[in-house]
C-alpha cells in the first residue's frame, strides 16, 4: 500500500533543499563569453539562481502534489520536473567564465551541485530522506561568497 506523503514533509523539503536554486540577485543578464570579475561572476550566478527559484517555485505550484499525493507521485515530480530545472540550471551556471583566481572555486561550486544532483536522479526516493541533499555544494557556494545561492 502507498503510503500519503505531505507536500510539506516532500516535495517542499526536498526541492527548497535543493542548494543553489534560491539565490538572490535582480541582475538577470547573461554572460557574453568574457572573463568575468569576482563581482561579476557572484552578480550573475546570483542571477540564474534568482531565475531557476522562481521557475522551482512557480512548478511547485502548478504541480498538483498534496498531502494525499503517494511516494510515487512526489518521487515523479522530482525526477520529470526538478532534476531537468536543475540540469538546466548546471548548464546555464556553467557558461560564466570565471577569472584564474576563481575559477576552481567556482567550478568546485558547480561540480559538487552536479555530483549531489546525480544521487538525487539515481535515487529519486532516497533524496526524500535527506534533510538537504545538496548540503555540500550550499557550503561550497556560501564559501565562493555567492550571496545568497546555497542558502534555503
């Protein structure tokens, strides 16, 4: 028997847990190509955060998930309709060109949220378990000093 999952106990703690998705930036300009500043490459990972929460906010919404919603519908959800935002997402953060001073930092920022996104892909059920499946990369980037991406 399927067992009902709250929204609030589900979806809500696995996708607002998701790291980088709620950042906070009006900057919503993308990258050209060039190396960017320190200032530039916070200002505008800021930026795709900021425009990934509101899409991750805006498919919660409209997901139609509830407390009577099984494991099956939520883990649905998470695997047709976050990990792709996410995935997006990745691919976006990764067309910034960072300087030489940043550019591992950054890229260990994008490459922890990958890596912590795979396990919640392969295991969509499994990451309902977790408390924040993306603890690793929310540190990473609060390290890297994005302003708000990786906070929840």
């Amino acid at each position: 028997m399927r067992k009902p999952l709250a929204i609030g106990a589900a979806t809500l703690a696995v996708a607002l847990s998701l790291g980088l998705a709620a950042c906070g930036s009006s900057d919503d300009s993308s990258d050209n190509g060039d190396v960017l500043t320190n200032a530039e490459l916070v200002s505008k990972a800021d930026a795709i955060c900021t425009k990934y929460s509101d899409k991750l906010s805006k498919i919660q919404k409209d997901s139609g998930l509830n407390a009577q919603s099984t494991a099956a519908d939520v883990t649905a959800f998470i695997s047709d309709d976050i990990v792709p935002l996410y995935k997006d997402q990745i691919d976006e953060l990764r067309t910034l060109q960072p300087n030489d001073d940043d550019a591992d930092s950054y890229n260990a920022v994008i490459d922890t949220l990958e890596s912590e996104l795979k396990v919640v892909e392969d295991d969509p059920e499994g990451s309902l378990k977790s408390q924040d499946p993306f603890a690793e990369a929310s540190k990473k980037a609060k390290d890297f000093g994005l302003e708000s991406c990786g906070s929840n």
